[in-house]
C-alpha cells in the first residue's frame, strides 16, 4: 500500500509521527528531484 491510499482508506491506521516524517524529511528532496528534471527536460 503507498501512502496515499494508507491516507485515504485507512486513516485510523495513519501514525501522524510518520506522516510528518515524510513531510519534513521527503517532500524537499522531491522537489528537488523534480524542479532537475523539469529542467533538463524543458530547457533543451
């Protein structure tokens, strides 16, 4: 199960600990990743 459905369909299941976890240790490291290959991808 990704986090996303653990959200939507088990929320009495979802340890809020972790969910601030990823927010706070994941989300910037993905946008990093993501804002890279925009980059690559729409500047050439």
């Amino acid at each position: 199960m990704g986090v996303r459905d653990i959200i939507a369909h088990h929320y009495f299941e979802v340890d809020p600990d972790a969910v601030f976890s990823i927010i706070k240790n994941d989300l910037a490291p993905l946008k990093q990743a993501i804002d890279y290959f925009k980059k690559q991808l729409f500047t050439e």
